[in-house]
C-alpha cells in the first residue's frame, strides 16, 4: 500500500465518524518525494480520493511560513499559489497548509473530535493535557487558524524539542480547535488517533455530569446575555400562526408541549427566515442532548458566550437566538420582535434558534444543511457539557469569533458547501399522501428532479422508506423522506403533520393523493367497499386539510407574500359519473366540492386550493396489480362489454382517449408546476384526461 492509499484509507475512516469529523471538516494530507498531497476545500474527507488531492511544493510552503514579507489577500492562498503543482478541477488546498507542511512526518490528520475537544475547548486545557499524556502530546493555545496557527504550532513543537531533546510527538491538541495526528503509517496515525481519544473518555467517565440545577460558571470569555431573552410582543393579537400555544402549559405533558412549540415556532420561523419568497427548511431536536444541556451552565456558555470552534461558527453560527415564548400564546409577534432584536445586534440571521430546556431548531437552504448546522450547534452543547465535567467549558471570545466570521478562507468553505440545485420546485418542501407507488411516487420523482424535497407519505411504510432512501440517493442527502400515515384517521395524519414540521419546519405544497377504489354494482357492493372508499377518497382529504392548513396559515402570517398550496389528485370519475363505480365516482365529485369550499375559506391565509383531476394511469399499479388492479376488477364486474382479457379492457380504455394513451406522472408534474406558479387560480378542477374529459 502506498503512502497515498494509506492516507485516503484513514481519511476516509474518520472522516465518516461523525465523533471526529462533521460536515466533510478537517483535512489530511501526505508528503511524497517533497510534495505536500492535501484534501481540498469543499471535500469530505469520508469520501476523498487520491485523484482530489491538491499537489504543493512543501520547502515553498516552508519559506511561506518564515517570510514576513506583505502578500495580496490572504497569506494562506499566496503561499499555496506559489507552491503550486496540481490542482484537480480547480480546487484550492485546505486552510490549514502551513501546519500540515511543518509536521516532517509523511502522514497527518487533523479532525475535530467531540471527547478531545472535552479537553481542548477547557480553560484547564493545559494542564489537563500535561496530567493526561505526559510528553506524549502537546498542547497548543487558541490561536487564529492561517499562518499564525501554523507558526504557533511550530513554536510549541520548537519548545517541547528544546526542553526534552526529543522530537515532537504525533499528538497535538489545538486549543477550541481540535486535533492533529501524525505518523509515517495509517496504522500509526490510527493508533494515535484512538489513543487520545479513549485516554480523554477515560478521564470523562470518572467526572460526574452537571446538573441542570447547579450554579452558573462563567466561561474563559465573559458570558453575555442569552442571544435574544423573551421580549414582549408588539400585538396580543391571536392569529392562525400562534393560535396552538395554550396560555397555560402546566398540564400538558412534556412532549405534548415540544409538539406544540414546534407546530408554531418552526412554521413562524420559517416565514420570518424567508428571502424573496423562498422559505428555508427549519429542522429541530428535542432530544435529551438540548433539554437538558441547554438549561446548565455549560449550556448557557453556548447560548450566550460564545462558539466553541470554528467550524460552529461556519455552519451553525457564533451565537443562536434564545427564545423563551411567553404564556401569552402570540409566537408571531414575540418572535418578531426576538429576530429584529438579533438582527440589530448581530447584523444577520440566526441559524440556530433555542427555546432552553425544550427545543433547538437550525435553518439551512436545504434538509442536510440545516441538519449540519444542528448537529454541529448539539456537538458544542456535549462537547461544552462534557468539559464542565474535567475543568471549565472556554468559548471564543467576541475578537477570536470575529476573525473567523471575517475569514476569506471560512467564507469560501461556506460558499462551496452551500446547495447548488436549481428547478422549478427548488426549496420547496411538498408533501404527497400515497406516495409509496403509483401516480403518488411518480408525482414525487418528477417534483424532486425539478429541485423539491418531498414526503412520501403512507400506510405502506416499508415501501416507502425504500423508495425515499433509493430517491436520496439519486438526489441528495434528505431530499425524500417517508412519513407514516393513514389517511383515514385523524390522529394519524395529525402525526404526519408534525413528523413533517420536525423535519423541515413545515411545508409549501400539500398534495393530497391517497386513493383507493372499489368496482361493483350498487345492487351488489358490500357497505364496508362503499365506507372504505369513502372515508380514503373523501374524508381522508379533509383530514389532511385539516392537518395542514394552520402550519401553512402560519407561514403566511409570517410570510405574507408567499403562498402555499392545497393540490387534491381527484379524476375524470369526479368530472362525470362513473358506471359500476359509484363509490370511487361519488368520493370524487365529493373531492371537488371539498376543493371549492376549502378555496373560499383558506384564501384569506394565503392558500390556493386546486383540484387536478387525471384521466386513466393504466400503467400504474392501481390498474396492473394482478389480484387488486382495476383491470382484474373491471373484467370481474363486467364493466366493459364484451370484454374477455385484461387486453381487451386496455384497449378499451386507450381508445376513449383521443390522444391514444393513459395519463403519466410526468402529465400531472406539469399541472402542479402550474398551479403553484399560478397566484391567480383557487378552487379550479383541473382536467388532465388526453381530451376524454373537457369543461364546459
């Protein structure tokens, strides 16, 4: 194995090992025949290759990092610029260059793991080290990444060889950074690697944990308020967006309170995050990691001192909002007033919003990146909790969290991290009911390809978790999601409702296609065929209106130039009676006569309701199964004349459509983009029939 291999073979181990490396961070790198091989900006290091590796001179780097002569922009990029040998698409080399050059052993690793950075992000950090390792580590204080931490690191080396005569160790902790670890082989980087995390476990599992009841402790930088205290609304009016806060929570169980805060905080936050008229997705975590941390004193260092290390500050900001909602019940206007007080201060949005000892909510453009930056923001309440058990939690200051917010290097790991999709449906989060096959999975497969995130929403759990983890991997890391939901029971979708506001903070477009039908005679249906398609097709729309409606009227509220949108999948049968088909025909003309009501009512929120109304998919399973299909139904009932095969009752069927085919998802993709786009048409039954059905 060359050195190379064995390089990418560690990068890659760690690097998918979110305890040491979150959002692709770190780098590695590898010296060959005086060539530095660095992971760029941009790439993960659990996916780098050796075809990614960025080439650098390393004896330029060297004379870079001992010249004081003046450089154009950032003295990082200069060096790296004239050290250059390759670079594979372009890309620029990590940040950290210079110290990854000083260190003469073949192979380094620098990653920022969660039980290291116990010790690292400590204002006992040193003296911990040296009780921990001995001489077998060194430790390095907080300095600003760039040239002056790659001098720092040389210096620290420079004294530990001078006082024992030895060469530096392959273990250097980073003060409120993280760690590098060298060596000449993987299995030395490895051995390494695991051996200081495992010492630092060590010493945490003999410290008790904190109690959220103990007495604050300040953190090395001095603490400042929570980032945005309670403030008192401007309105005690009571609208759609904050309508489910009781006045009074003591009696409501707690999770039943987390439910309720995150069915008005998400949406409402979601609305007031928006820019010119798109909405982000706003996950969250009610987990036991933010209820109990962020009520202690090493919480409240996070929620109001400061970061930890830089990568909180690229990916989950330096500081959340903290916002305590108050038993008023008016979250629009009180969160209102939160973000503009944040904004005066801070200059920007909030990425992370708290409500302490309840819930953390973290937005981002898309699904994983709001999922980064909560993940990176619940590292630094473990990482900040764990260090209250061996010394005391250090954050940045407001100097050294102002540099890397300013930083050209960290600016530019944030653009190159950020999404790049773009269509018709791009950030649009839809949900679509009866997702797991048939015209609901094909409508979810052309609105993801036009840049939607979707939820397959349906009793058929299983299929649906397959098909939305294979659609995530054509389409990107939680780009579909599967929900559980029986259409026909109240409970049940109000639960999807929520599983969909937990994940993304709410939704823009609802499409309520969950269908079933029964073939047979009126003389001969059985009650429980008729009461079966009824309470699917029919009460099964109301319901999810239902369900959606407030998060949506929510989203206005806060938002009121966006709209949303209520899209029922109705049929021709609910355009014109249906023969040997009542029950699927009558649930239909029922739907329609829902979509006009539900348009009147719910205009005034800002949400279309439409209706599109599909002719025949004889190539979906609803027709083709071989037990249930409507072609084995339709031959049993007679209902086509004459008819002695399934082909017959195909063809039968193709020639009503004087365009020759049945309707294909890709058919109704089309209508939902014009409906959505459409800001003036509600209430409409949109015929999608090959011209078998067309209005009067």
């Amino acid at each position: 194995m060359t050195a190379v291999s064995e390089l990418i073979a560690v990068a890659n181990r760690f690097g998918a090992d979110p305890e040491y490396s979150r959002a692709g961070g770190g780098n590695a790198s590898v010296k060959v025949d005086g060539i530095l091989r660095i992971k760029p900006s941009g790439v993960p290091l659990a996916t780098l290759t050796a075809e990614d590796l960025v080439g650098l001179r390393n004896d330029v780097l060297l004379e870079c990092l001992a010249s004081d002569e003046p450089t154009e922009g950032d003295p990082v990029q200069a060096a790296a610029a004239k050290a250059l040998v390759d670079a594979p698409c372009g890309r620029r080399p990590s940040v950290e260059i210079l110290f990854h050059s000083l260190i003469p052993d073949t192979l380094v690793l620098h990653t920022h793991p969660l039980v290291a950075n116990a010790l690292t992000c400590n204002t006992d950090a040193e003296a911990l080290a040296a009780r921990l390792f001995g001489d077998d580590a060194v430790f390095v204080p907080y300095t600003d990444p760039g040239v002056p931490l790659a001098r720092k690191v040389a210096e620290v080396r420079d004294a530990y060889t001078a006082r024992t005569g030895r060469p530096a160790p392959g273990i250097t902790l980073l003060g409120n950074h993280g760690t590098i670890v060298s060596g000449n082989t993987a299995a030395e980087l490895t051995e390494r690697a695991e051996r200081l995390t495992s010492t630092i476990a060590a010493a945490l599992e003999a410290s008790p944990l904190v109690s959220p009841a103990s007495p604050a402790v300040s953190p090395a930088s001095s603490a400042v308020s929570p980032a945005s205290p309670a403030v008192s609304p401007a309105s005690s009016a009571v609208s759609p967006a904050n309508a489910g806060i009781p006045a009074d929570h003591s009696s409501e169980p707690a999770d039943a309170h987390v439910a309720t805060l995150r069915n008005t905080v998400a949406p409402t936050l979601r609305g007031l995050l928006a820019r010119d008229g798109r909405l982000p997705v706003v996950t969250s975590d009610a987990g036991e990691l933010v209820r109990s941390v962020t009520t202690t004193p090493a919480g409240e260092a996070i929620l109001g001192g400061g970061p930890l290390i830089p990568d909180q500050i690229v990916y989950a900001g330096s500081l959340p909002l903290v916002f305590t909602p108050s038993d008023r019940g008016d979250v629009l206007a009180e969160l209102t007033a939160a973000l503009a007080d944040y904004r005066g201060r801070h200059g920007r949005d909030p990425i992370v919003t708290v409500v302490p000892g309840r819930v953390a909510f973290a937005a981002g453009a898309d699904l994983a990146a709001a999922r980064t930056a909560l993940a990176t923001f619940t590292d630094a309440l473990r990482v900040a909790r764990d260090a209250d058990r061996i010394g005391t939690v250090r954050v940045l200051d407001d100097r050294e969290r102002g540099f890397i917010e300013n930083w050209e290097a960290e600016s530019y790991r944030r653009s190159v991290a950020a999404s790049a999709r773009s269509g018709r449906m791009d950030g649009k989060v839809v949900m679509v009911t009866g997702a797991a096959q048939g015209f609901g999975l094909g409508i979810a497969t052309e609105l993801l390809a036009e840049g939607a995130h979707v939820v397959l929403a349906d009793l058929n759990m299983d299929l649906a978790t397959r098909n939305a983890t294979e659609l995530s991997t054509q389409h990107g890391p939680g780009r579909a999601v599967a929900v559980s939901v029986n259409v026909a029971d109240e409970q049940s979708q109000l639960d999807a409702v929520a599983e969909v506001v937990a994940t993304f903070g709410g939704l823009d477009v609802f499409i309520s296609n969950a269908g079933v039908l029964r073939a047979e005679g009126v003389m001969t249906q059985p009650v429980a065929d008729f009461d079966l398609v009824t309470n699917v097709n029919y009460r099964g729309y109301f319901l999810g209106v239902r369900a959606v409606a407030p998060i949506l009227a929510a989203q206005h509220a806060a938002c009121p130039e966006a709209w949303f949108d209520i899209i029922e999948i109705n049929s021709k049968s609910g355009l014109e009676g249906s023969k040997r088909n009542f029950a699927y025909s009558g649930s239909k003309f029922g739907g329609i006569g829902l979509t006009q009501s539900f348009a009147l009512e719910l205009v005034e929120y800002g949400i279309k309701v439409n209706a599109i109304c599909p002719g025949n998919y004889l190539d979906g399973p609803l027709w083709t199964d071989p037990e249930r299909g409507l072609f084995v139904q339709y031959l049993r009932a007679g209902k086509v004349p004459g008819a002695q095969s399934i082909a017959d009752v195909r063809a039968y069927y193709e020639a009503k459509v004087p365009m020759g085919r049945g309707c294909l998802p890709s058919d109704l993709a089309k209508t939902v983009y014009y409906l959505v786009d459409q800001l003036y048409e509600t209430g409409q039954a949109v015929p999608v029939t090959g011209g078998q059905n067309m209005l009067n």
